[in-house]
C-alpha cells in the first residue's frame, strides 16, 4: 500500500468541540444581528380621506339589487366580485363590484362599478364606472382598502392575441380627489 500524497489534516475530522464552536459562533451571530436593525421606514405616503364613523344602521349598498350598465345580450350579468368600504370619506360605504356577462365560453371582460345609496337608505345605484367592459380588459385581483380601489388588469396587446391569454398585465389604484375617482398605478406597478 502507497502513503497518501496529501497528509492527515486534523481540521478534516470533524468532532464534536467543531460542531459546538460552529454553532456557539452562529448563535453569536445571530444575537448580534438582533441588536442592529434598521430604522424605520421614512417614505411619505398621500394621506386617505378622511373617513367618519357610520351609522350603525347604514350597511353596504348589495349589488344583488342593481342593474349595471353592462349589454349583455341573452345572458345576465355577473357579479364576479365585490368589495366595502368608505371611498369618499362621507362615513357610509360604498361597494365596489366587479361584473361581467354570464358568458357561456371564453372570457368576458370585466367592468368596475361603485355603488351607494342615499343617505335615506334609498335603493342603491350605480354612480361610477371604473373600469369599461368596451376596454376588453379582466380583473384578477380586486381590494378596497385605506379609501381606494385596487386592481390587476389583464388585458391583449393586440386583436392578434388569443382572447385565453392575456398578455399585457398592469396594476391600477383608483381614489376619490375633488369630487371624482382618479386612475393611477400604484407604486411598484409594472407592465409585461
């Protein structure tokens, strides 16, 4: 038998002091990182409306009970999802649905729509369309949070694309400012 050309190095058997001074060193490391944190996050955020407590009688506006301005032709219109909050800053909720046709086959585009309902309790209704069926675009995610509306648009790049497969995707934020529901990206927004 032939000695080895590389000698016995005793770094290369492991023991257990090794392994107790590995992991003493990443505990230490570990209780160290602890104490160094970043600060707080300083990036100034445009402040919501400023929302009032609702009555406690006043519910959400169903959009069940509403006619949305959507042609559908023999098929009904589908509320595919809906949301609630103040979106004016009033103290009563609206709700934000989001419809399209009942369509047997392939998919139909979405329209956004805001409810409300008088202050009286009146029957609710439609008061501002978001989002157009005629854009040909589908809503894929959908919240209303902190005084606005946010969405995923899915929508074609051309009428060369097959109807199955989206392939522009953005990001939109709608909010009330002065009397009007304004379209924006929200931050980090992109486009494929």
């Amino acid at each position: 038998m032939q000695p080895s050309a590389v000698p016995e190095l005793a770094h290369t058997h492991t023991r257990p002091i090794h392994w107790l001074a590995t992991a003493t060193a990443v505990a230490g490391v570990v209780a160290l990182s602890s104490l160094f944190q970043p600060g707080a996050a300083t990036a100034a955020q445009s402040p919501a409306p400023e929302t009032r407590s609702a009555p406690a009688n006043v519910t959400a506006p169903d959009p069940a009970t509403v006619e949305f301005p959507i042609e559908c032709g023999p098929v009904k219109a589908v509320v595919e999802k809906k949301a609630s909050g103040d979106l004016d800053g009033d103290g009563t909720p609206e709700t934000v649905a989001v419809v399209h046709c009942d369509s047997p086959m392939g998919t139909p585009p979405d329209g956004v729509y805001v409810l409300t309902r008088g202050r009286d309790g009146g029957a609710p209704r439609v008061v501002a369309t978001l989002l157009d069926p005629e854009d040909g675009t589908t809503v894929s995610d959908f919240a209303v949070r902190d005084g606005a509306v946010t969405a995923t648009l899915l929508g074609y790049s051309s009428s060369d694309v097959p109807r199955c497969c989206p392939d522009v995707h953005s990001d939109a934020k709608w909010r009330w400012r002065n009397g009007a529901f304004v379209r924006s990206a929200p931050a980090g927004a992109r486009s494929v």
